[in-house]
C-alpha cells in the first residue's frame, strides 16, 4: 500500500503536530469508532437493541481502539474508493470483529452522513480544545508585552508613513484585544458547532420507531455534545461557522505578524522574531535574519479564505441529502483548521520570544527632525486662532523644514506669528513624544481588564471540550 500523505515537506513549518494527531485518517477513524460505541450504548439503555449486543459492540470497539489505528485507517482508506465512504468499510471491518451476538445490532438505525458528522464533530472538538489553549498561550504572552511595554514610545505609521507617536504597549494591546474576542468567540460558538448529527437515512429516524429522540438524547449525553432541535445534516451553517471563525482568527495572526514583519525590515529594526539555530537565515546570503514564525502566520491568514469560500459554497444540501457538496468539506475544513493551528503555534511561539529595541524606536520617532509632533503644535495653536489656520501655519513650516532638512521645532521657533501665541517654553515641551499619548494608558488598561474577566466567560465551553478524544 501506497503512503497516505506523500506530501508533508511542510507540514513542520506550517503544522501543529497535535493538530494533525487529532485531524488526520487515525483520529478520523477514532471518532467514528467513537460514535458507534455510543450508538449501541445509548440504544441499549432505551431498549432499542440487547444490552449484551451492545457489550459486544463496545468489547470489539475498544479492542480496535487499542490496536494500530494507522493500519486501520489503511484498511478503511482502500474501501472507501470502492464504497465512496469511510464509513461502509469502517462498518463492515466492525462486524467482522464483533462476537456473533452484536453482529445483527452494529450500526443500528444510523446513517453514512450521522457517523461522519458527528466524527467531524468530536475531531472539532479536540480542535477548539487546542485552539483554546494555543489563545490563552498567545493571549498571556501579548498581556505581558502590552503592560511591560505601556511606557516603550514608538512611531505610530497610517498609510506606511510617520504619523504620530504611539507605545508599543499599546500596539500589542490592540493584538490582544482581537485575540480576546476570538477566544470569547469560541466559547459563544461551542455548543453551536459541538452539536449531535443523528438522523438516520432522511432525518426523521423512522427506523428506531418511537425511540429516536430518546436515543438522540442519551447520544448526545454519552458523546458529551449538545442535543440539536432536530438533525442538521443539510444544514451547514454549523461548518460554516467553525470555518468563518478560523478565518477571523487567521487573519488578526496574519495581521500581527505583518506588522511584526515591517518592523523587523532593516530600515526600521524595532521588533525582531525569537533567535533559535538556524531560523531565519539565507541560503546565499549570510548576513539574513528573515521572519519565519510571521511568515507562517501570514501565509496562513493568505490561503485561509480560499478555503472558507469553498466551505461556504458547499453549505446548499439539496433535500435531505446531497450529492457532492460534502464531499467538498471532507478535506477542505481538515486543512484549514491545521493551518489555523499552525498560525497559532508560531503566534504563541513569536509573542513570547519577540525582542523589542526601544532604543530604536526612539531613534524612529527623532528620525523625521520633529516632524511627527507636527499634530500637537497645532492643536495647541488651534486654542488660540483656530485648528484651520493654524493647520495651514504649521504645514507651511513643516515644508520650510523638509526643504531645509532643519528640526521643525527650530522653524517654529524663528516664525514670530507663531510665538506670538506659544511661548517659546511651551513649544519646546511640545516636542517630547510622550506629552502627546492621549488616552493610550487607559486603552492599555481596558484590553488587559477585557483579558482577564475572559476565563469566566468560556466556564460552560471548557466543560464540553473536557470529553475530547485525544489520546
């Protein structure tokens, strides 16, 4: 037999290894052969089959879970191009292993479409749990450099251009302050997409009489997920959901780590990644120190959205079931949550270990001889003859500096319409960037405040995701 992933140059750089455990053909089969336990438990505890079927089913589960579940996943992967599912070969590979009295009970009532969902539904599961952890990872670490940082004075850019001074306390405040309100996102989207799929052939669940919303419920209760009002299994908003949310999220980790790219640029030099052996370098020139982690995150944030819109293009079920658009999410939601997972192990990776050079920052601030305060002078003048004149009085001076390649404050100084209005004391106090900061502090404060009061807030999704699947 063939190998099943003759392509993983990348997976190291782009990956979180515990990502594709959870993700790839032997976690899949787990949570089908997961499913399929609860399944014969459920209706054995309604009466529906023998409870000694049910033992025999769960015996030959557990022992299959035991056994070389990539051998397995091989097994079934060479029936599912005959049978067009996983499933048809999964379940015949566990009648095969079942003692004669579960035989007749194996997959009882149930459908292709409820193993695989509800499947993707576990695997999701484990998958929000790591995306859990890897926010709180990231979440704590720009924490730390949004207060550490509050008083670091650096160049606020609009447009790519000088405008105004910032900190970078609160630059990375405005990082966690996105990351923040995705991890709340996870805890409001949880019991949503961590829902049961139980319909049997066309959602009504005829086969199981008048037992099927008993079964339902104690699947959902055996499996730990929530109890949908009916089944979903042509409605996908559940799947659209989980998508957009990697997308929101691989786009604010994209966001970071372009601006961590820029500032690394060697004209700019203000924020560097973690150093470790080997990263970053060139393969012809020694000298290179080039982003890697933000790069992950960047490409990351680039190719997500192909894959959300195919997610979302495969949402319209014809009827009760479809013919293809499933098949569209079978590999396409798999990529794109390893790929989120990868992005958000390089930002846990990258926030703890960026390495910031106030020292430069400062030299960037001074870089433009006084320019960037250009706002402050004339809000100050404004009290006095009013913001559009002495909008027009300062653009002026600051031509008359650029021309002379002078420090604005100098130029100021000389412009007696000006110091007819501030004292000379006054304007030299206005050129010190961090006079001009504004409310930047209690920004600070409100993202850290935001962070903190977070943990009680996602108290019901951490429940759920404590019935992972992991090993």
């Amino acid at each position: 037999m063939s190998p099943r992933h003759p392509a993983r140059l990348f997976d190291p750089l782009m990956h979180d290894p515990r990502f594709d455990a959870v993700l790839g053909d032997a976690g899949y089969v787990r949570a089908m052969l997961t499913f399929e336990g609860a399944l014969a438990r459920a209706e054995a505890a309604s009466g529906v089959i023998p409870v000694g079927a049910a033992h025999a089913i769960n015996l030959a589960i557990d022992t299959m879970h035991g056994s070389d579940l990539d051998a397995l996943a091989e097994a079934v992967a060479d029936g599912t191009a005959r049978a067009g599912t996983p499933v048809i070969p999964l379940v015949k590979l566990l009648i095969s292993r079942t003692e004669a009295v579960g035989q007749p009970f194996v997959h009882w009532g149930a459908t292709t479409q409820d193993v695989m969902d509800t499947a993707l539904v576990l695997q999701a599961r484990d998958v929000l749990a790591l995306l859990d952890e890897g926010l709180n990872r990231v979440g704590m670490a720009l924490a730390t450099l949004a207060s550490g940082h509050r008083r670091t004075p650096m160049v606020a850019r609009t447009v790519m251009q000088h405008a105004l001074p910032t900190t970078f306390g609160l630059k990375a405040a405005g990082w966690l302050d996105a990351v923040t309100r995705h991890h709340g996102r996870l805890g409001e989207m949880g019991p949503r997409v961590l829902a049961l799929q139980f319909g049997g052939a066309a959602g009504t669940l005829a086969s199981l009489g008048d037992k099927g919303a008993e079964v339902s419920a104690r699947l959902a209760g055996e499996l730990g997920l929530t109890l949908p009002a009916l089944p979903w299994h042509t409605a996908r908003d559940r799947i659209g959901e989980l998508a957009a949310f990697c997308g929101l999220l691989c786009g604010t980790l994209g966001k970071i780590g372009r601006d961590v790219v820029l500032m690394m640029q060697t004209d700019v030099q203000e924020a560097f990644e973690p150093e470790a052996p080997g990263r970053g370098g060139s393969s012809t020139m020694p000298h290179k120190r080039n982003p890697v982690l933000a790069a992950v995150m960047i490409g990351a944030a680039t190719a997500a959205p192909g894959l959300i819109g195919t997610i979302l293009s495969a949402q319209m079920h014809e009827h009760e079931r479809a013919a293809g658009s499933a098949h569209a999410e079978w590999r396409t939601l798999p990529d794109l949550l390893r790929l989120t997972g990868g992005a958000l192990k390089a930002a846990g990776a990258l926030a703890e270990g960026l390495q910031i050079d106030a020292g430069r920052m400062r030299d960037n601030l001074d870089a433009t001889n006084g320019l960037i305060m250009a706002e402050a002078v004339m809000m100050a003048l404004g009290g006095a003859i009013g913001r559009l004149e002495a909008h027009h009085l300062v653009e002026a001076a600051c031509k008359r500096a650029l021309a002379g390649q002078q420090h604005l404050r100098d130029i100021l100084m000389a412009d007696m319409a000006l110091t007819a209005h501030l004292a000379p004391e006054k304007l030299a106090r206005l050129f010190d960037p961090g006079s001009y900061l504004g409310s930047a502090d209690h920004f600070i404060d409100a993202a850290l405040a935001a962070h903190r009061s977070l943990p009680s807030a996602i108290e019901a999704f951490s429940a759920m995701i404590n019935h992972g699947l992991r090993p």
